[in-house]
C-alpha cells in the first residue's frame, strides 16, 4: 500500500492507527490512505498491534444469555456505543456457569482486550479480584459483587420489585405469588427482597408456598408445566415474575390452563419485552433503563481504559420503570 501511494509505511501506520494528527500528517495523506485501505478491504492486526502498543481497541462483553432480550438489547447498544469510541466489541455468554465463566475470561485475556464488561456469576469473585489486581478495567452491569472496589452500572431492582407488588397490592390483590430462578445473584435477591417488604409494609403476611423457584438453563423447559401446577395448587389472585423470560412461560402456562389474566389470574414481570406490548391484553412490567445502563458502561469503561491517573470506582443504580398495562387490571376492572 504504502508503495502505490508514494509514501512510507511508518506514514501508512501513523494514519491506520488514528495518530496522522499527533503525527502532523496533512489530511489529504490521510483521506488517500484512508481510502486505499477500504478499496483493498484492509483489515487491521489488532493482536499485532496490541503487541505493539499494549492495546488493541477491543471490549470484551460476557453476559448471561445473549439470545435473552434484555441482554440482546444491552449488547447492542454496548456495540454501537463502543463504536462511537473507537472500540469493537467481542461478546459471549455463561448460561450463569462458572465454569464457562471463567473459561470465557481466560479467552479473553488471551485476546488481550482492554476492557471487561461482565455479568458476573456466582462464586465470579475471585476472578474479578484478580483483573483489577492486574489493574484492568472492569465495569459490571445488571448486577454487582459486594464487597468488590469495582465499578458497576445496574438498575435499582429491589425498588423495582418494590413497586410492582405494591402495584398489585392496590388494584386489590393479596395473594401474589413470586415466581424467581433458584440463582443467587444478586439482582435476584434484591426482586425477592423488594416483593417480601411490599408485602410486609401492607400487613400481607409471606408464604413460602407462593414462592416458586425455577432452575436456570435446561430445566427452563418445564417451567411453564411447574407454574400450571402452582396455579393448580395455591391458586394465587396474582403473580409477578421476577425475569422476562419466565413471565413469557407463565403466560404460556396460563393459556394452557384455560385462564384469563387478569380474570382469573393478574399478573406482572421484572424486564420489558415486544410480546409484553403486543400481548392482548398487554403485560405489566418494570422496565428497566437498558440504553441509558448500556451507555453508562462503556462511557465509564472508555474513562477508566484511556486514563493515565489512578482508576476510581463508580457505582451508579438508576431507576427502573412501571409500565401498566391490562394484566394487572384491578378486580372491579377485569
């Protein structure tokens, strides 16, 4: 390339790797350059090129489960985010298994990423201890570690939980079931927490019974049969469901019973999704702030990855949404 433009490849460097300002490289050098790489379908060496200079402009993404709406939708506006800076993104997902996890971390160290943007699993501590030992940066999203100096962007999810089942609660209903996953993250314990003192604050006594607790992965499966049977059993006037996801097998659930929402049942869910606005009648939620979540995290990432001073932690939770709808239609509506 450098050849057929009549200038040195140190010249044709400075220009792919965004430094022909910093270089005083005249700009009509550059859009040659520029355009001559596009015509050749010039494709950088980026792991070359962080042995070079130590970086190599690429964010690793983990999540738990990239075909789940919430997380598709955050790494896309995470990718598009990145863009704007100069960034591409490489994602993955654990299915919330630490094994994998850590696999996942291991790989991603090896592609000498400059960043992490991770959804930790349970038991994650340790690994994440060492990357910021190794002084690189890691923000986490959608939930956080206690006790670790790391930086995280996450919705408020107990207020969240809080809100919904208070909801319920008003339109007239006592008997409100929780169905959540049996994971110990964090996110999961504040929902939980946040429907145990909506009920508490309004003199509704807890019952485990209405407490459904669903495995994550392949067990997800028979999640609708296992919410039909506790409508069958405990025949609760109300559920909220503390994942989109799950929400989606208890309409299914419902359906399949013969059941009206919110006739016979009203119910509720934590996350947003389409099927939620198109659903007839439509589904009540909390929805969170996905773009602004998304955009917090690469903006912190981005500042902590270009720093020269010493990293600070910030630790942000924003405020999740009630979004009503006819599911949870009060009794005198319904």
């Amino acid at each position: 390339m450098a050849d057929r433009l009549g200038v040195s490849p140190t010249t044709v460097s400075f220009v792919l790797n965004g430094k022909q300002k910093e270089k005083r490289i005249s700009e009509k050098v550059a859009k040659r350059i520029i355009a001559m790489a596009k015509k050749l379908k010039y494709e950088p060496n980026h792991m070359a090129r962080g042995l070079r200079t130590g970086k190599t402009k690429t964010i690793g993404l983990i999540v738990e489960d990239i075909s789940n709406h919430f997380f598709a939708h955050i790494a896309k506006v995470v990718e598009h985010r990145a863009l704007l800076h100069g960034y591409r993104v490489l994602y993955c997902s654990t299915e919330d298994n630490i094994k994998k996890a850590r696999e996942l971390l291991q790989m991603l160290k090896y592609r000498q990423v400059d960043g992490f943007i991770i959804t930790p699993t349970a038991s994650l501590e340790n690994e994440i201890s060492m990357l910021l030992e190794e002084k690189r940066p890691v923000v986490l999203i959608d939930r956080y570690l206690p006790g670790l100096p790391v930086s995280y962007v996450i919705a408020d999810n107990f207020t969240g939980s809080y809100q919904a089942v208070t909801h319920l609660i008003k339109q007239g209903y006592r008997k409100i079931g929780f169905i959540t996953t049996t994971s110990g993250q964090m996110q999961m314990k504040s929902r939980f927490d946040g429907y145990q003192q909506s009920l508490h604050d309004r003199g509704i006594p807890y019952n485990e019974d209405l407490v459904l607790r669903i495995p994550f992965g392949g067990a997800r499966s028979n999640a609708p049969r296992t919410i039909m049977e506790m409508l069958e059993k405990q025949a609760p006037e109300a559920l909220f469901f503390a994942t989109n996801y799950l929400g989606i097998c208890g309409i299914e659930g419902i359906k399949k019973l013969g059941m009206r929402m919110p006739g016979n049942v009203a119910i509720a869910s934590f996350d947003e999704h389409d099927l939620f606005r198109l659903h007839d009648p439509g589904i009540t939620c909390i929805a969170q702030p996905i773009e602004r979540i998304a955009r917090k995290v690469v903006d912190i990432l981005v500042s902590e990855m270009e720093s020269e001073s010493d990293r600070t932690t910030t630790q942000i939770m924003l405020p999740p949404k009630l979004v009503i709808r006819g599911s949870s239609a009060g009794r005198n509506n319904s």
